[in-house]
C-alpha cells in the first residue's frame, strides 16, 4: 500500500484518481527538492483518494458538466454565510475586491448573494472561475458537512486508502476535512504527517462546530480532538490571499502542536500545486516519511 494518501479539494468532480495523480506526483517531489531532500516519490508511493465524482451528477444527452446553477441556487444559511465570509476575505487581500457592507457580514439576503457573486468574479482568487462553478463550490462543502450518505461515502474512500504503510496524509482544500475525520476515525493509524493546504477547518462555526468527532469544549472554547497518536506532526500551509482557508492560523481550534505557516503562491493562491511545491511542504513530508 502506498506510503503517501493524497487527498484532492472541491471542484474536482470531473477528473479522477489517475489523473490527479500525475497532477500531484511531480509537485510532490519539486517539494522535495526545494527542502533539499533526497527522497523521491514513485507512483506506487502515492495513492490518491478520490471522491469528486460522489458530487458529479449522471450525464444526460446534450447536457454535461456542472448543472448551470444561478445566485438563486445559493442555499439559505450555510452557502449564504459561506459566500459571503468568502467576500469579505477576498476583499481584505484584493484591493480590487469591493468590500461587503456592514450589513452584508451579518445578515444574508438575496441581494447580498448577487453582489457577493459579482464582486467575487472579479477577484483575482476566482479569476476565470464561472458563476456556476462558484456555487457547486460552495454547494461541495455544503453536502459533505450536511449529507448523510455522502458524508459517509466521501469518508470512506479516504479511510479506505490509509493502510499499516501510510506514514503521510496530504490534503488540500475540502480534502483536509475529510482527511482529519479520516484519520480520527482510525484509531490506531500510523500516519507520522499530516499536511494540511488551503484548509478550511479553522472556520469555527461554519466547519469546526461541524466536524465529527465534535470538538471538546475547554473554558467554553471549541477545540478539535487531535487527530492521531502524540507522534503525528501535523503542519498547515496558507497563502494570505487564499479566500477558502478563511482562518490561516489553526492553533486556536486544534491546539499549539500544529505547526502553521503563510505561504506564497503568486496568483494562484488556492493552487494545489503551488501549495505542494512548496519548501515548507517538501520538509513536512519528508519528515513524514524519514
């Protein structure tokens, strides 16, 4: 079994494990490079656990792709929250970005939805990203935390890739979600690493309160059960300008022993592979596997 779990984010639904694969393998191993190490991944060494097409709906003739969503698909609640948290980060790093009234942050209406879509299109976060892709974004978060089956079936697929032989867990994305429940639900594991990349889970009352295991409560704050054995390193990475990984800093949910660390990825803040080309990135990993 293969010493490296990949775990892939949202909008990933229209690819698959091969492909990301061949994606990730070469960017896992620029890392590598740029920590100076001499470990070098193979393709038996990485596994990738797949889930996206669990979000991808049934092809119909003369219809592919994502459905064509509007604003007036944006869901009450969560996905309006969401969206609009996700406004007021890309306003705070994107001087382009018009910043959401006072208002907007706290009350979801209609109107804020459009707005909070159109400012977000002309972000350099979401640059070139559709409307549509935007809400079946937001919609993938949403039917992971909330859905019952799927929960159960995007969870699976990652428990099911992490063996005796798995020493790290790489996730990005919506993928860190699941790889942390993953983990928890397999007491026992002999992962040494887990890296986190553009990770959501500091979000306190949109994903934290959400995670299962629940997070402990200590002084009437939320704390998120560690995720395996006192030996496991867990290190997060965030680019400042990355909207997704709203709270950059993961300590104050899940304790000191995480070790967090702004990164620089240019334009493509959210980018995987910028993530995994990263020096700090490569060190945890090899780290990991040593």
């Amino acid at each position: 079994m293969a010493r490296v779990v990949a775990v892939h984010g949202i909008g990933k639904q229209t690819l698959g494990e091969d492909t990301l694969r061949k994606q990730w393998l070469p960017a896992l191993n620029d890392g590598l490079t740029r920590a100076d190490r001499a470990e070098r991944l193979s393709e038996s060494d990485v596994a990738v656990a797949f889930y996206g097409d669990l979000f991808r709906p049934d092809g119909e003739f003369l219809a592919a792709g994502d459905p064509p969503y509007t604003a007036a698909d944006v869901a009450e609640g969560f996905e309006q929250h969401l969206l609009l948290a996700w406004w007021k980060a890309a306003a705070a790093s994107d001087p382009a970005v018009v910043p959401p009234d006072a208002d907007d942050t706290l009350v979801a209406t209609p109107q804020s939805v459009q707005a909070a879509l159109r400012a977000l299109s002309g972000s350099r976060f979401f640059a070139g990203v559709a409307l549509r892709a935007m809400v079946f974004d937001l919609k993938q978060v949403h039917h992971y935390l909330t859905d019952p089956d799927l929960h159960a079936k995007a969870l699976a697929r990652v428990v099911d890739q992490i063996s005796a032989d798995t020493r790290v867990v790489v996730a990005h994305s919506l993928g860190s979600v699941i790889a942390y429940e993953a983990l928890c639900a397999r007491p026992g594991h002999q992962v040494r690493a887990l890296v986190t990349l553009g990770s959501p889970l500091g979000i306190e009352n949109l994903i934290l309160h959400r995670l299962r295991p629940a997070p402990l409560t200590f002084g009437g704050k939320a704390q998120g059960v560690w995720p395996g054995s006192e030996q496991l390193a867990w290190t997060n990475l965030a680019d400042q300008g990355d909207v997704v990984a709203l709270v950059k800093d993961l300590r104050p949910a899940f304790g000191d022993r995480v070790a967090c660390a702004v990164v620089h990825n240019g334009a493509h803040a959210h980018d995987a592979s910028a993530y995994l080309t990263d020096k700090l990135c490569g060190q945890a990993i090899a780290d990991g596997l040593a």
